[in-house]
C-alpha cells in the first residue's frame, strides 16, 4: 500500500508539470493532495456512475496490475499516462466533500482548494524556467541484452537517473548489475560534468 501510494504520487506529480516535479517540490504536495482526495471521489464517482467509472480508472488497474505481476514497471510513460485518472477524481473529491459535509466544505472553500490545486499547477508550468535535457528514447530491455554481449567483465555501467527504474527492473533479466547512476540535476551542464 505505501508502494502504491508514493509510487502513484510521484508519478502524478511528474504527469502534471514533468520536470518540474524535482525541481519544485510543491507539486508534489498537489499530488499528494490529489491523491488524497481521490479517495472520496473515487467513492462519490462509483456510487452515481458505477460502470463507467471502470472505464475511467482502467489505465490505472492495469497498470498497477502489470506492476505487481512484473510485466512492465511503473514509472516513466507506463506511470505518466496511467496517472490522469487521479485528476478527474481528485476533483470529484472536493465536489463529493462539498455535497457530504457541507457544514466543513462550503463552495468558497471548495472553489479555493480546487483553484489552488489547478493554479498552482499552470503557474509552475507558466513561469519556471525549463532547461530540459535532450530526450531520446527507445525500448530499454533490447538496449540492455545488447549492451549485455559488448559489456566486458568487471565494467561499471554509467546510468542517466531517469533510467534507474528500468535498469533495476531489466537489468537483472539480462544480468547486468554492476551500474551506477548519475545525479539529478536541474539542468544540463551538471549532467556534462558528471
């Protein structure tokens, strides 16, 4: 349960801004509260629309379904696009609280948090710099059986840090363990010093 709850978070996070989500460690405190109050909202989305709510939330199952089973891990674009769903139901949980307890949540409370949440978002996005790193990208567990037969003995493996989670998942399918990964940094030319 822990590991799906920070799993899911940090992928939230990196869902809604990308980047931005190690640079800015509020929008992981968004995420967190999204996640939070999905929990009611997923409740409240059930009970007035049971089976599309199945619909809605299927990325999501068979995602963390793969994940459990060691199929595909969850993390980067299996955890990105599996993730949208929680900001459709964290947004059904302010409205859901709203209708539940409106003594606590009244609608300028509610319209509070739910702006809060969607500006705080837009405005990370809006006004913090990005300097991204050149993304390429391909399928890691062909690179890694490939590498595997050129790797020679007692060779230490230099990893980017966003493919740490696929080394650690195929690395050990293919053998490979002796790997170190590289730090997170904010832009590119600590990476170039690395």
């Amino acid at each position: 349960m822990v590991w799906l709850y920070e799993t899911i978070g940090r992928e939230l996070s990196f869902f809604l801004t990308a980047w931005m989500s190690y640079t800015v460690p509020l929008i992981g405190l968004v995420a967190k509260a999204l996640l939070f109050l999905s929990i009611p909202g997923i409740i409240f989305l059930i009970k007035k629309y049971s089976v599309d709510i199945l619909i809605l939330f299927s990325p999501l199952v068979v995602a963390v379904m793969l994940a459990s089973f060691k199929i595909l891990p969850f993390d980067s674009r299996v955890g990105v696009y599996a993730s949208w769903p929680l900001i459709i139901s964290g947004m059904a949980g302010i409205y859901a609280l709203q209708h539940w307890l409106p003594i606590v949540f009244k609608p300028f409370v509610t319209a509070t948090v739910a702006l809060i949440i969607a500006l705080s978002v837009i405005f990370f996005t809006i006004t913090k710099p990005s300097e991204r790193l050149p993304m390429q990208g391909q399928p890691a567990q062909p690179v890694l059986h490939e590498l595997k037969k050129q790797l020679p003995p007692g060779d230490v493996l230099f990893v980017y840090f966003k493919a740490k989670h696929a080394l650690h998942f195929y690395g050990v399918t293919e053998g490979i363990t002796n790997y170190k990964v590289g730090g997170n940094y904010n832009t590119i030319e600590p990476h170039l010093r690395q």
